[in-house]
C-alpha cells in the first residue's frame, strides 16, 4: 500500500514558477486569439483565452459537453500564452494561472497536459471548502469510491475499466471530500491515459481521443477519454469503499486494510491538509468509519470489477 502525497501532482518543479511571477509581454510570436471559452466543471469554473488556437480547440473538445455562459466570482481563469520561439525558431508557450505563471518553455504537444495540470494547481490552491485528496473517484450504485495511490499504480486505467462498466464517474485525480458530511463530489476532468494503455482502454470499448500528440512529463506519451463519453456522477456520494491499487501484474489480489492505516494513507495523499490542521485526522477518522478499506493488485479486470462490486453490494461494518 502507498502513502503517496501531494508530490505526485507537484513534480516537474524545473517548469513551474511558484510565487509572484506574473504575465508578461511575450513579444511578436504569432497571433494571439484570445477568445475567451468558459467552462463548469463540477464545482470549478473556468475561463479560458489562448495564444495557441489547436490546445484551444482541443480543450473545448473535450469539455464541449461542460460549456458554460458567463464565469461567476470564483472562476479560474486559465491563459495559454505565447513564450517566445528557440534559436531554431520552434515556438513555446507558457501557461498562466489567475495571472501567475505555472508554466513555461513548453512545446506545442505538452501544452494541453500542463494546462490540465495548471487548473489542478489552481483549485488547489482556491477551492478549500474541499479537503483534496490525490484519488480517482467514482461510485458504484449510489456509492462513493475512492482509489487512492501514487501515479503509476494503475488507477486510471482502473478507472476506464470501471466506467466502461457501467460505473459512475466522478474524477481521474481529485477526491473532493465536503469536510462537514465527508461526501464526494464529481469534478470530472478527462480521463488521461499512458500509451501503454492505449490498447487496453480501447477494447474497454471507451473511445481514446488523441487528435495530435500529447507528452506530459514522466508519463510520457499520453491520450484522453473526454467526461462526455462517461457516465458522469452529478451529485455528491457518501465514501464507502477506499481502495488503495498496486498494479504488479499478477493474479487478483485483495486485503483487508486496518483504518487506522488507511485514515493515515489518506492523510498523507491530501493535497491542502495544512490548510486543516489537526482537524484533518478527525475527518480523515469519520471517512473511514463508513467505508471498507482493501489493499488491491489488480489482475484480470473483470474478476478485479466483480470483487469490487461483491464488498459493494455485502458492506461489511
């Protein structure tokens, strides 16, 4: 079992500009749009305006089900801004959140994957009526689900093979957990999947959207599952199965997990618990309570799936 953190989501620290970096003029390296596109992604809002018309469109495709008309108070607004070219005339782009720079430097095929790692750094760092947790989550008949681990475990492709099952969707990174109910909300961003996968997701029957080459950091070569394909999850769900995978490429595999262990494995997953104190052990303590707690190696996925369905339709107190 892993007690990932909240470095999992934060590497690739050589790109990213933490602080008081702000936009700037980036000079004559092509025409900037600067349309904006709004979008409502679960509880998220957001605005978008783009120096590079591909990532733009590429980005409303995937969200065209979640267009949104006008961005409220709490909006993210999210920029995609030209950054110069090389001494051989490529150009890059740097991404801006809230008028900071998250990004920079990046090559066209990296900015799609680093614009949807900058929205997760901005609520982060904005939406703390939410304790945040590294996790996908789904729910399973009105039951909320949570596979918790460090990337590379297999939870994504977990998650497809879930979804196209039938599974509720409710988010490939987030565990929006309402700390005064210990809910899960849906914040469905689109599934992104490692080209080791590729095969498997597309005999899941899921259609793998991969309109021009995508490269995000250690995964390397990746492609999308847009939330319009999935059966999204719209309202909240009460945690009840906290599963924590670890892909060795085996049999199936499933163990028990104490809850004293599995509230620290949480802990330690969450992305803001400073923000929370001392109070995040007693939220982390009554999540637990109502949910079963198992350790996985996923092996064959539908005998994976049927397991996980069986500790859903027997809870066990």
């Amino acid at each position: 079992m892993t007690t990932g953190c909240a470095d999992n989501l934060l590497g690739e620290r050589s790109r990213m500009v933490f602080g008081a970096a702000r936009a700037g003029e980036y000079g004559a390296c092509g025409a900037a749009v600067n349309e904006r596109a709004r979008f409502r992604i679960g509880p998220v809002q957001l605005e978008l305006r783009s120096d590079m018309p591909d990532a733009a469109e590429d980005f409303t495709f995937l969200y065209r089900g979640w267009r949104h008309a006008e961005p409220g108070a709490e909006a993210i607004h999210m920029e995609i801004k030209a950054d110069g070219r090389t001494l051989w005339g490529a150009r890059r782009y740097a991404i801006i959140g809230d008028g900071e720079q998250v990004f920079s430097g990046l090559r066209p095929e990296e900015v799609l994957p680093y614009l949807e790692w900058g929205i997760n750094y901005r609520v982060i760092a904005t939406r703390n009526e939410f304790l945040q947790l590294h996790a996908a989550t789904l729910a399973y008949g009105g039951q909320g689900v949570m596979l918790v681990g460090e990337s590379g475990c297999g939870k994504s492709t977990l998650t497809a093979a879930l979804v196209s099952r039938g599974w509720g969707y409710l988010s490939d990174e987030f565990a929006l957990i309402a700390p005064d109910t210990c809910r899960l909300y849906p914040f469905p961003k689109a599934l992104c999947i490692k080209v080791g996968s590729f095969d498997l997701v597309r005999r899941f029957g899921l259609p793998l959207w991969r309109r021009r080459p995508y490269v995000k950091a250690f995964k390397g070569r990746v492609a999308y599952v847009s939330p319009h394909e999935l059966n999204v999850e719209t309202g909240s769900v009460p945690i009840r199965l906290i599963v924590f995978p670890r892909y060795t490429g085996g049999r199936t595999t499933l163990h028990p997990v104490s809850r004293s262990r599995a509230a620290f494995s949480l802990a330690a997953n969450a992305f803001n618990r400073h923000l929370f104190g001392e109070r995040v052990v007693s939220i982390m303590g009554e999540t637990v309570q109502g949910a079963q707690c198992v350790a996985l190696e996923p092996g064959d996925l539908e005998e994976t799936r049927a397991l996980l369905e069986s500790l859903l339709s027997n809870p066990q107190s």
